[in-house]
C-alpha cells in the first residue's frame, strides 16, 4: 500500500482554575515519498507537535498559581515514591 500524505494532531486541555481552561493543539502533514518510512514520519511529527503544544503552554502554565500548585504537588508524589524524573507533558 503506498502512503501519499501522514498528519498527526495532538491536544492538550489545562484546568486553569475557577472554571477556566485551556486548550491547544497542533496537527502537522507531511508528503511520505515511497522510499521514506511512513511510521518515522509519523512518529516525528507526533514528537513535533508535542514540544510545539509545550513551548505554547509553558507561559501561561508558569503564570497560572492552580497549575504551579498542581506540578509542586506531582513532583512531590514522585519524590514520595522514588521516581528520578516525571514527564507526563
């Protein structure tokens, strides 16, 4: 089967507090050629448009006191049980 064209689209949505959120997403395409491995591109632009929804979030995540609190509160779950690193972007 050949693969003209892949996309990916990823989301997020942020409890901002107060009934407030937020949502952002991205979605990428990409033209596959034949000798090019269709699930690499895939996989690529999956990782792309992750850090692109991050770098968006990470200022209003910063100035946000409901998800400061949030991530103090997860990376002290984390301590509790021994885990060295969390990404759970």
């Amino acid at each position: 089967m050949k693969i003209g064209t892949v996309s990916i689209s990823y989301s997020r949505k942020f409890n901002l507090g107060n009934y407030e959120s937020l949502e952002l997403g991205c979605s990428l395409w990409a033209q596959v050629e034949d000798e090019e491995d269709a699930d690499g591109v895939v996989q690529f632009l999956y990782h792309q448009a992750k850090a692109a929804v991050k770098e968006a979030a990470m200022p209003v995540i910063k100035a946000n006191e409901f998800q400061i609190t949030k991530a103090k509160s997860q990376r002290k779950v984390a301590a509790d049980e021994g885990v060295a690193k969390i990404d759970n972007f």
